[in-house]
C-alpha cells in the first residue's frame, strides 16, 4: 500500500492516476499494491488497485471531517493493511488511540 503524500487532482481518473503511481511513486500500477491520494480539501480519497484483470478504483468522499495525511514533502508513504483500513474509515492511522493498558491482570 502506497500514499501519495501531498495533494491530487481529484479529476484524475485511472490512466492519470497510473501514470502518477509510476512517475510520482516510482512504482509499477500492475504490481498488485493499492495507491492512495487524497484531494485538496481532504475529504475526499482515491484507491487504485490492480486486480489481475483490469484496475479498480475506489472513490470516498467523507460526510464530516478530513483524511489524515501527511504533507508533500514526506513524498511517498508505505502502510499497512491494517493502517489502509483505518484510512478508509477516517481514523487517524499514524497515531490511533488504542486505549489504556488493563491496570491489573487477573
């Protein structure tokens, strides 16, 4: 999983977004990674994914609030699936609150 840091053109469909991942990301759009960007106002996020047939891309646009995102200057970020799912619902995933530890065992 690849996160386009910084902003994109939310027009951009799957051939520019494509070409993105391969000049921007320096990586293959076929590999089988899913690529994120995010747009301006932050509310909106684009998945491209190479499924072994053709690409799937995957469009959100939040009701409130914003995707977390890193600025341009950290160029590309690498997550986890599990990082990619709490993207995907809006959850800040480079810092989520996973709780308080249990005060006592037993």
């Amino acid at each position: 999983m690849y996160l386009a840091c910084g902003v994109t053109d939310m027009r951009k469909g799957i051939s520019g977004l494509a070409m993105l991942a391969q000049t921007v990301l320096r990586q293959k759009p076929a590999s089988g990674s899913v690529f994120a960007f995010r747009g301006r106002r932050g509310d909106r996020l684009k998945l491209l994914y190479w499924d072994g047939q053709g690409f799937c891309l995957y469009y959100k646009i939040l009701e409130r609030g914003r995707f977390p995102w890193p600025s341009a200057a950290d160029g590309t970020t690498r997550l986890t699936s599990a990082q990619l799912a709490m993207l995907w619902e809006g959850i800040d995933w480079a810092r989520p609150n996973w709780g308080a530890p249990p005060a006592r065992a037993g």
